[in-house]
C-alpha cells in the first residue's frame, strides 16, 4: 500500500517539526517495515502547488492528513488533491480539527472519514483493514450524521516507536529552530513530547487536550525519554530539545526520576520545558537545572488575577508567576512568559496592565498572542456569539477574532501589541541575548521568523 502523509501548514515557519506525522510514520514503519511518504509544506514558498507535485507523482492508496483548526483550509485543498490525483484513495484527516470538529471536516466531500484522538494504532490498523469504518478511532459519514467508536488512550507509550524525523527535511528545521537562543544561542535543537495530556481545565486548552488525548497525564518512562535524547544526539548531532508537553512538571517525581536518568549518563544537553507556576519549587528547579535545564517557559495570561480565573479558568495568582520567575532567575535559568491580550470584556487599560507587568517582570522572552477562542474549547463555547471569525481564519499572531464591542477595537490590539514587543526588547538586558542570538549561525534567519508573526 503506498500511503502518504501531509502536514499542510502554510503561515509561520518555525523549528518545531510535526511530531503527530513523524509519530505516525514511525508507527508505520514499525508495523510493516515501510515508511510512508510525508508532504510537510512548512517550508515551501508554494504549499499548495508543493501538494499538488508530490500527490501527482504517484498514485496513493491512502491519503493521510494532520490539521490544527488554522490548517482547516490547507487540509481541504490537500484532501482535494488527493481525490483528484486518483479518486479511488481513501483520505484520512486526523489531529485537532477533526478530533472537536468532525461534523465540519466530514462535510467535505473529498474526506472520506476523521481520525479522533491519538491516531498511532488508528493508523497501523487502517493500513490492513477491509473496512475503515470498523476501526475504532475512525468517525465517517453515516446517512445524515457521523458515526464512529471513539478508541482507549495508549496505555504504555514506551511501545511507540520514536518519531521518524530521518523522514523530514531537519536541517531546515534546525535552522529555525530558536527556542533557547535568547539563554543559549546556537544550540542545534529540536522538539521532544515526553508526557501526553493535562490535568488542568484551562478555558483555552480544554476538553481539546482531553478528547485527544484523554482525562489526565500519561508519561513515558524516564529511560525511554532519555533514549530518545541520545538517539538524537548521535542522530543528528543534537545538543539542545524543548519539550513540547503541555505541563512538563505536573508530575514531581517523574521529573526528579527523568533529572536521575539523565545525570546518570552524564548527558550534557541544554534543554527547556513549559511549567505551570504554581506547581514550581526551588528544590525541584535546582536539580532540573544539574540535568541540563536552560529555560522554563510560563503561562501567565494576563496581570488581573481576576480576569486569569474567571476568563481562562486558570487558578494561578501574580505570586505564584513572581514566585517561579524568581526561583528560576536566581538559579541562573532563562524564563519566557505567554501573555494574550483581548481577553473577552478586556479593557485597553487591562491590556496595558498586562504589557506592562511583562515589562517588569524578570522574563528573558515574551510572547503577546492576541486571544483566540479556538472551536471546542470551553472558551469558544462561552463566548461563541462574540466570535466573528470563522476557523479558517483565526490566527493568534495577527487576527482578531471577536467582534467589534465584544472586545477590544482590532487595530487598536495590534498596535498594544507590537508595543509591548517593542517595549519588552528594546530594554537592555533583553537586547543583548537578542544580539547575542543574531550574530550564531542563521541567526539573522531566526530573527526574521520571530518578526514575520507580528510586523
């Protein structure tokens, strides 16, 4: 069966490579001993045009796409193509958009079913099944609805496979890649997901997370995730991996066990992780940073205490951010803080508040992504009828997407925006890791993928 694999995202090149597709490749590989083709047009100059070659060279049987809500549009063109290049494919979408919103994906006709939840062992079964409709994980069109059998979450993730980087295009991908440049500039790095899940109920995140990856937090195992990191390392010469689960510490004794395993093989790699405020203790960031910790990265939200509990659902106060901020600096280890602006019935005052905490705070990096109520998280569901914009074009770098008096004026947001970047790197002790960063290899590259989301 000759089976390939699209990750269509067309805006904003970045140096985090699509971990579902390699997952899902090396899933494939593992079972049949043959690797499908992927079409990742995250650096093309033409996406479309680049799916429409690689789907013209061959004929495929099946057609898998992996699409977040701002890919909705891309994922379409890319089923289209595939039924065009040979009608008699099966194409497959899986990922974020299908899993909350299959009802839409499934009104397309060149998608002949959705992939919900994780879709590794959806994935190997589809490749011998003689009816897709009887996998579980698989919902098709049924009559005048949809229907399917939603599948268990893995329970030991230790029997998946590595993901199949070797089958991306990496050195592009390493030379966007500037996640730790601001604390470590230069490090060759790339993204590893250790832990699947939250146990948070964040309006922003939630039951997105829970419905693809069920209720909770699992885990690899320490060793397992340590394997990787050495696999990559001698693999591709690596030195530096962000962490790309959602809450990398919600489990203290996993982390303290993970700091063990690597410390025990005398592993010298730089790395970074998200954290949740709140759950940050000195002792635990002292021993992170002897495995090699460099950078924590931090949900702040906003400055009202208020307005992070009773709009985003996140019961974290200013101590708790002050408090993690601290530790980490007195430590010696860099801090980033995500910040959105525009929060439903958000005042420009309240946006300022925000901006102007960032400022103060001792945060090496900032990122001021306008809020997006993203299709089936509890804050779309509450705010629905504020929403302008439909998913295809939510975009929290540059679009707004509520509607005028429901919160602030567009133009106005984006100019706080690009002020509180402005603002934020312009004073001096930021600037110089910014400079620092400039002046490593692709450096100037890097800077510009940084720049092109905002201005």
């Amino acid at each position: 069966m000759r089976v390939a694999l699209v990750f269509p995202r067309a805006k904003y090149p970045t140096g985090d490579p699509p971990l579902g597709v390699a997952y899902l490749a090396a899933a494939m590989r593992k079972a049949t001993g043959e690797a499908p083709v992927i079409i990742d047009t995250t650096f093309a100059a033409d996406p479309a045009g680049l799916v429409k070659r690689e789907l013209e060279k061959e004929r495929f049987d099946l057609v898998g796409i992996s699409a977040m809500v701002t890919m909705a549009r891309e994922a379409t063109h890319a089923a289209r193509e595939a039924k065009r290049t040979n009608p008699g494919c099966k194409v497959i979408v899986g990922g974020p958009h299908p899993t909350t919103l299959p009802d839409l994906v499934l009104a397309e006709e060149a998608v002949d079913a959705v992939c919900v939840g994780e879709g590794e062992e959806t994935f190997v079964e589809l490749l011998e099944a003689k009816d897709i409709r009887e996998v579980p994980g698989i919902f098709f069109r049924d009559g005048g609805g949809v229907k399917g059998e939603h599948r268990k979450p893995i329970g030991d993730l230790d029997q998946l496979a590595f993901p199949a980087l070797d089958l991306l295009d990496m050195e592009e991908y390493f030379n966007h890649w500037f996640q730790l440049d601001s604390v470590k500039p230069g490090l060759r790095g790339t993204s590893v997901l250790a832990t699947r899940g939250c146990p948070f109920k964040c309006a922003y995140c939630q039951p997105t997370l829970d419905k693809l990856f069920g209720k909770g937090v699992r885990k690899r195992s320490a060793a397992n995730v340590v394997d990787e990191l050495e696999l990559r390392g001698s693999q591709f010469g690596i030195s530096g991996f962000l962490f790309s689960d959602d809450t990398f510490i919600a489990d203290r004794k996993w982390v303290m066990s993970f700091c063990d395993e690597i410390l025990s093989r005398g592993l010298g790699y730089g790395w970074g992780c998200n954290v949740r405020a709140d759950l940050v203790d000195e002792d635990m960031l002292r021993r992170m940073k002897e495995a090699g910790l460099a950078k924590i990265y931090v949900g702040i939200e906003v400055y009202s205490d208020e307005n992070r509990r009773e709009i985003f659902n996140k019961r974290l106060t200013r101590e708790h951010v002050e408090r993690a901020v601290g530790a980490a600096k007195a430590l010696g280890i860099g801090t980033q803080g995500y910040f959105m602006l525009g929060a439903p019935g958000e005042t420009p005052s309240d946006a300022w508040d925000t901006v102007k905490y960032a400022w103060r705070l001792p945060i090496d990096d900032a990122t001021f992504n306008l809020t997006t109520p993203l299709p089936g998280t509890y804050l779309f569901e509450k705010h629905s009828g504020a929403v302008e914009l439909c998913p295809e074009d939510m975009d929290y770098y540059k679009r707004y997407s509520f509607k005028p008096g429901a919160g602030l004026d567009e133009r106005r947001l984006l100019r706080i925006q690009k002020a509180a970047y402005l603002g934020f790197y312009m004073r001096p002790m930021r600037l110089v890791g910014q400079l620092a960063a400039l002046f490593t290899p692709g450096g100037l590259q890097k800077l510009w993928s940084k720049i092109r989301r905002v201005f």
